[in-house]
C-alpha cells in the first residue's frame, strides 16, 4: 500500500525515459557524452558537458544544470569514478528531460561566477544543483537518472553479441543492478 503511489510515479518516469532515448543506439551504458550527443542532436538542441569547477564546502553540488535559451551545459564532479559521473549526468539530464526548471541559489550563483568568459550567465534561464533530493523535482530527476541507467543498460546489451561465452554471459547477469528488470 505504501509503495503503489512510487510504483505508478517510477511507471511514469520510465515511460518518459523510454521515450526521450527512443532511437538512441549506444555500446557502452556509462558512455554519457555520446548519450547527451545524441539527445543534442535528437533535440535540435546543443548539450555541453563540462567539469565542475571546485566550488568548496559541504553543501557544493556533485552536479548542475544550467539552461540557456538556445542550448544547455551540465557540470558534474571532477574527481569520482565513471559510473558516479554518470549517474550525476544522468540525474542532470533528468532534470532537461523532464522538463524541470529552478532559479539559481546560492551553490549555483558561485558556479556562475567561474563560468567560462564565453558563456554569459545573465543569460541563463534556469540552473538547478544536486545538493539534496527533499523536492519533488530532486526526487523525480533521480528516480528517472536511475531509470536512464537501467534503459541504457539494456540499449548497449541489446547490440551486443549473442555469443557470449556461458561464464561471461553468468556473471554479466550476477552483476547486473538488482533493480534493472523490475517495471510496475
């Protein structure tokens, strides 16, 4: 009973996921600069990805969207592993995807000050950091990031070749995310 309301909600977010990668072919699930490629070009829309300039503190962001009028730039943690960078791309690329939208607070007025010169930040439309999950919109856009990740598990597994050697093929499916087949 208390599950069913996240069930439908998890139902939702993965059916908009599903839709957004409709036509994204990828080899590799971690490969998010190819992932936001294709989504940029899917979108008509530039995607930048960048790394985070070292911001400080407890409470810095690990990730931030920031939208322009006319494209968009995710920042993600410098220093962590390939898979953490990507569930922060991926919960940053939520956020676009699902259309959310946040005015800057104060993390990400310090990254719009370390800003490229090239880039204006008077002109940025919306900015939101991943600095928390207690908003509806946190909640969702990591929800669908973990979403994304399961979907393109399955989109680099399904080009995969069918002759898989029975250990690789075992222990691929033993370490596979314990979540990954699970829809409500």
């Amino acid at each position: 009973m208390f599950k069913r309301p996240y069930a439908r909600r998890e139902s939702r977010l993965r059916r908009q996921c599903e839709e957004q990668l409709r036509g994204v072919e990828i080899s590799d699930p971690y490969a998010v600069d190819e992932v936001c490629r294709q989504l940029a070009i899917r979108r008509d829309r530039p995607l930048h990805l960048h790394e985070l300039p070292e911001l400080g503190g407890a409470n810095a962001p690990c990730g931030i969207v920031l939208a322009f009028e006319r494209e968009d730039h995710i920042f993600h943690v410098a220093a962590t592993s390939e898979r953490h960078r990507a569930q922060v791309v991926r919960h940053e690329l939520a956020h676009l995807l699902l259309g959310h939208a946040g005015g800057p607070d104060t993390v990400v007025k310090s990254l719009l000050a370390v800003l490229p010169a090239s880039v204006d930040p008077t002109a940025v439309l919306s900015a939101l950091g991943r600095t928390s999950y207690d908003s509806e919109q946190e909640y969702d856009a990591e929800m669908a990031a973990m979403c994304l990740g399961e979907l393109l598990q399955d989109l680099a597994h399904s080009g995969r070749d069918e002759g898989r050697s029975g250990v690789t093929a075992r222990l691929d499916d033993a370490l596979v995310h314990p979540r990954r087949d699970r829809r409500a």
